[in-house]
C-alpha cells in the first residue's frame, strides 16, 4: 500500500510539470496572451513611421558622378637629361586622366519638372551624372546651377517620367526638440531611414560653407546621406543633409542640415538664372556682445553693430552710419553680424528689405534696396609704382576679408618683388585700414620712403615691408 502512495505521488508531481511546461508554451506563442507584445497601450495603437517614411522615401535618390581629374606628371620625367640617364622611353605626351567617381543623395523637389535639390559637393566637378530612383530605375542627370557659397546644388533628370516629389515644409518654425528623419544613401548602401530630433538651431561659425544657417539633428547622417532629405513627422522637406562633425569620419549624433527655406531660396535663383545673383547692404559689422551694449547704454544683448556703411551704398543711401544696431530683417530677428550676412546674401539684386534699429537708444526703422556689388578694376602702378605689374580689385563684401585683392602679378614685376602674389588681400598699409583704391593710395603716400603692408594670404595673414 505504501508502494502504490509513493508511485501516486511521482505520478502527481510527473504530471505536475508537464501541464507547466504546456502552460508556459501555450501564453508563450498565443497572441492574445499577456506575455506577448501589445499591438496596443492604453487602446492607443503604438507609433509607427512606416507609413510617413513610405510616402516620402520614392522622392529620395542616389546620386553617383564621375569626374576625369588629370595627372601630375612627375617633374622629373619631362627632362631630358633624366629620361636619358635612366634610358626611359618616351611616352605619349597626351595628358593622362584617371577616373574619379563619387556618391550622394538628392530630393526631388519637382516631379513634373525632374528637378532635384542636392548639394554643391555631391556634383563638383562631375562630367556624368546617374540618378538611381527608388524603384530601381537609372536615369541620367544635368547640372542646373550651382551655389558653393551655401553648397546647395540643383540637378534637372533627363527623359523621366512617373515621378514622386517631397511637399516642402517650413524650417522657421522648428523647434529644438521636434522629432526629426533623415532619408539618404549612406556609404553607398542603398537607402537608408534613421530617425532623432532637432539637436539646434542656426548654427554658424563653423567654417564649413560662406552663408551657415544649419539645422543640428541627432538623426545618424553618414558620407553619403549628404544631399539626402531632412523631414520632419508628416513627410515635409524641412532640410537637405550635408555635412557631419566627427572626428573618425563616422556618425556621433552631429549633424548638419541646410533649412529648406534658404535652401529653396537658392533653387528658385539657380534655376531662373542659373546662378545666384546676390546683393549687397554696403556696411561692415560686428556682434553686439554684453560690453557694447552696457557700452551704449541697451538692455539688449543681441544684434549687428555697423562699424562702417561704404559710401555710395544702399546703407549709405538710407541712412544707416556706423554705430547703429541692426535688430531685426524682414521680420526675422538679428542676432549676430553673421545672421545679417545671411538675409542679405540671400536676398536678390533689387529686393527690398525692411531693418529695424537703434540709434542713441531709439528704436527706427528703414527700407533699403539691395544693389549689385560694384567691383572696380585697376593697375597697380596707378595707386604707387611699387604696385606696378600688378592689377588691383576691391574685395567682395561676400569675403571673409575686407581690402583689396590681388588679381593677377606679373612674374619678375616691382610688385612681384616687393611680395606680392595673386590671391592675396591688402588689408592695410602703414598701420592704416584699407577697403578701396582712395584709402589705398592716401595710405601709401603716407610715407614714399616705405610701405609696411598687411596681408591676407590664404588663411594666415602677414607683414611684408616693402622699400
């Protein structure tokens, strides 16, 4: 009896833990089980982009160009004396080429059209041009214009059809914090979806592009997704991807987009004239930071403080003088000298703009009308004859620097003597500033025995004294 107990109980225990082993199988694989993911919280269905991203990744492309770069030559080889002690034989003289190929991304902006907002560096330079769609067909492409000031590039696609464009969305109004999708081509991979936020806004100063405005977002951006869209939760375009800060060459959550406002700004001008047509105020300017401002007695801490309106200008014309604080334009607020820089440059020959700003502490306001940039050309030997065999031009106000530029120098030259070479800008001589011919020659004069001429050569500056 005692058996029959014990071999009851094995069997209790036995039966026991296969009905466990079914029990945790069966709420395992059933889908209604509370063990299984929810396909709902809250009886919210969760949050999915699939179908957002399905509606904007057909107007996202690749973008593969190739280029002929030429070779250099050794030096070496094309002399005689060397080819004949070696005994090299003569090759052909044709100028070698070797093959240089590239890829991006691009968006298409207009479907009925094929254009396709890109970037400058994607295209530079490229003698061919394929465009693969998401569908897989492979279209060939030209180049509309281009605009390396801002690095925005606009391509037409040739014998297209059945196309998707992206709705453009408006990068004013974004916020740090909105959640952000960036569509590109990375490393070449095909395309490619990663999702972030908005990390910054208006980001300048970093030395990559002459006019910066970026968008920072943590959204992976790689080599390759450069051109590609930014977009933000309902599929609109608020950005074109174009560059990342990272040291290794890979993605650490910094990236940079061109706001789609600025951006279609440039496409409207490259594809009506084929190129930017930009204007200009006619001032020089400097940050306005907490000592200027206690300094002129504002409560404000932000702005663009004319340090000098060049005569004749559309500054000069509408009043504006050196101390006064540019606040706002065309509605949008200043808070930098760079940020002034930026609607000027965007704005076109002609355009009106409307600025607020303070003088003496009052707050005013003008309309000035944006002009063509006026660049005057002369010899060098009518400003001094140590300038002579060189050919002289007032700088750009789209340049970094302000002075006057060497255009050209003459080998063997007085000019080229004294260390002048092409390229360089003057900024000052004798320790006085100069911005055009009239300051140029008053400085010079100052002392016919020497000149001490301070120049911008490149990214360094320096001294030469010239007797």
């Amino acid at each position: 009896m005692a058996y029959f107990t014990i071999l009851k109980r094995r069997y209790l225990v036995v039966a026991g833990f296969l009905f466990s082993i079914f029990w945790l199988a069966y709420i395992t694989i059933t889908p209604n089980s509370q063990a299984a993911l929810p396909m709902a919280v809250g009886g919210q269905a969760l949050p999915s982009l699939a179908d957002m991203v399905e509606k904007a990744i057909p107007a996202v492309v690749n973008i593969a160009t190739s280029s002929r770069i030429k070779v250099q030559e050794n030096p070496l080889m094309s002399d005689p004396f060397f080819r004949r002690f070696f005994d090299l034989k003569r090759e052909d003289k044709k100028q070698k080429f070797r093959e240089n190929k590239s890829l991006g991304s691009g968006v298409i902006v207009d479907a009925k059209k094929g254009l396709v907002l890109t970037n400058y560096h994607v295209i530079k330079k490229a003698d061919k041009i394929t465009v693969t769609l998401n569908d897989g067909r492979i279209v060939r492409a030209e180049i509309v214009g281009v605009d390396p000031e801002t690095d925005v590039g606009v391509l037409r696609l040739l014998n297209h059809s059945g196309l998707t464009a992206l709705p453009l969305g408006n990068s004013n109004i974004l916020r740090v914090g909105d959640f952000a999708v960036a569509i590109g081509n990375p490393f070449g991979l095909g395309q490619t979806v990663t999702s972030g936020i908005i990390s910054a806004l208006r980001r300048k100063g970093l030395g990559l592009e002459g006019y910066e405005d970026f968008i920072q977002t943590d959204a992976s951006i790689n080599p390759g997704n450069s051109g590609g869209a930014l977009v933000n939760l309902r599929g609109e375009l608020i950005g074109i991807n174009t560059a990342i800060l990272a040291r290794g060459g890979g993605n650490v959550g910094i990236g940079f987009a061109i706001p789609i406002e600025m951006a279609q700004s440039i496409m409207s001008q490259l594809v009506e004239y084929g190129e930017v047509r930009r204007g200009l105020l006619g001032v020089r300017a400097q940050d306005l930071t907490a000592e200027l401002a206690a300094a002129f007695g504002l409560r404000i801490r932000e702005g663009a403080v004319i340090t000098r309106a060049v005569i004749g200008s559309a500054a000069d014309k509408a009043g504006l003088t050196a101390g006064d604080i540019i606040i706002q334009a065309n509605d949008r607020k200043i808070h930098d000298s760079a940020d002034l820089r930026n609607v000027i440059g965007l704005s076109r020959i002609g355009e009106r703009v409307s600025l607020v700003y303070i003088r003496n502490g009052k707050r005013k306001e003008v309309t000035v009308v944006v002009r063509e940039p006026t660049r005057a050309r002369i010899n060098g030997h009518e400003i001094d004859r140590r300038f002579n065999g060189s050919v002289l031009e007032t700088a750009s106000e789209k340049k970094k620097n302000e002075g006057v530029e060497v255009m050209s120098v003459k080998y063997g030259s007085l000019a080229w003597q004294a260390g002048l070479r092409e390229k360089d800008v003057i900024l000052s001589v004798n320790r006085l500033l100069v911005t055009n011919f009239e300051e140029l020659k008053n400085a010079v004069s100052k002392d016919k025995r020497q000149m001490l001429i301070n120049i911008q050569r490149g990214e360094e500056r320096l001294f030469m004294l010239v007797r």
